[in-house]
C-alpha cells in the first residue's frame, strides 16, 4: 500500500491519521501543506475540493477528510485493524471520533492553542486571553468530566488501542504542546489515560518531530 499524506504535522486531524498509520504500523510520505498557503501542490489543490488537510494519496486514489481516510483503511482491510467488528462497539468508537473532532478539537486547538501558541509564533498577534481562561477554566474541565464518566478500562472502546483512542488522543497532544495537564487528583481516570494514549511508544516520532517543529519558531 502506497500512502501520501498531504497536510501540517502540527495540525490535530492530519496528527489523527498519522497515529492512525503507526498504529496499523503502515509506512507513508508526509508533503507539507498550509490550508491557504502558497505554493501548494498542484494535485493536492485538484483533490482537496475544500482546501482542508489532511488529503491521502493511497495506492490509486486521493482521499480528503480524516474520518474518511481512517474510514478508508479499514474497510481496505489493512493490518492491524482498529475498529471492532462488534457493530455496538464500533459504534461506541465512531461517537468518540465525533466528539474529538467537533468538540475537543474545537476547544484545544481552536481556542487554547490557536491563542497560546499560533497568534504569537505565526500570526504575530497578541493572544486572546479570554480565550485562554476559557478553554483552560471552563471548556477542557468540561471534557475531561465527560471522559471520566466514559472510562471504565485503559482504553475507550476494547481492551487495546483503537479507533477512539487515536482520535481522542490527538488533541490531546495539542493540549501538551500547550504546557495544559489533567489534574491527577480531580480527574484519575482520565489523566492516566491520557498518559497512556499520548506516551504510545509507536507516537514517540510524531510528538518529537511536532516539539522540533514548534521548537524552530520558538516555542519551547
């Protein structure tokens, strides 16, 4: 299986497909894309009709949209599946996608990060600090709440990593990148858990070469 990955590292959906792939353990190329950046490739503008990342290029077909392209990897019925064939379960695992994509990465990465890091390091703006307080004082209080009610193993759905958990997961490195924790003594469950999604040994590449990335423009 031949795979291309067109997007930035650092954003949480092509993070998602990303982990998703090391996870199944399946090598790919990844080409830098800014959404409405210059110099974009030509296949990528011909193939992304929304000009969103990530875009996959597997084997013969492009492929826009990371819940369609985990959606597409396993219904290619590639190693290492990561959805369970009990039709409850997958399921269960698909809602968690939803509410990681719509939700939690509209807080962490829309509201914390965006603030926190983009507009001093590559907007050249001040940060909205109201913004801040509230993903920070509010809104991640809110999801770490709900995951807490949710756990009931080491992992959302099943008894390994899958589906949930890589797209959970991935916000949730957003949310370091930012120095943001879950408190261990309000929320256990849910601060173990992210300590065990996020420390995979199979995203140790990924997370560093964000760090090295966000490093290079001065965040530390």
């Amino acid at each position: 299986m031949s795979i291309k990955i067109y997007g930035a590292s650092i954003s949480p959906y092509v993070r998602k497909v990303r982990m998703a792939l090391a996870v199944r353990e399946l090598d790919y190329e990844l080409i830098p894309v800014i959404p409405g950046g210059e110099d974009q490739p030509a296949e990528f503008k011909a193939n992304s009709p929304l000009g969103k990342i990530p875009l996959a290029h597997i084997d013969d077909i492009f492929i826009p949209d990371s819940s369609v392209i985990l959606a597409y990897l396993e219904r290619a019925r590639s190693q290492n599946p990561l959805l369970s064939e009990d039709a409850k379960l997958a399921a269960k695992a698909l809602w968690y996608e939803e509410y990681a994509d719509s939700q939690m990465v509209s807080v962490i990465a829309g509201h914390l990060f965006a603030e926190m890091i983009l507009a001093p390091a590559f907007f050249q703006r001040e940060s909205n600090q109201e913004e801040i307080d509230l993903a920070k004082n509010e809104e991640i209080p809110a999801i770490f709440d709900y995951l807490e009610s949710e756990l009931q193993a080491n992992f959302l759905v099943g008894d390994s990593i899958g589906h949930a958990d890589v797209c959970v997961g991935s916000p949730f490195v957003t949310m370091h990148h930012c120095g943001v924790q879950c408190d261990a003594s309000r929320w256990p469950k849910t601060a173990a858990y992210i300590e065990r999604v996020t420390g995979q040994a199979a995203f140790a590449k990924i997370i560093q070469e964000e760090k090295e990335m966000l490093a290079a423009f001065g965040v530390q």
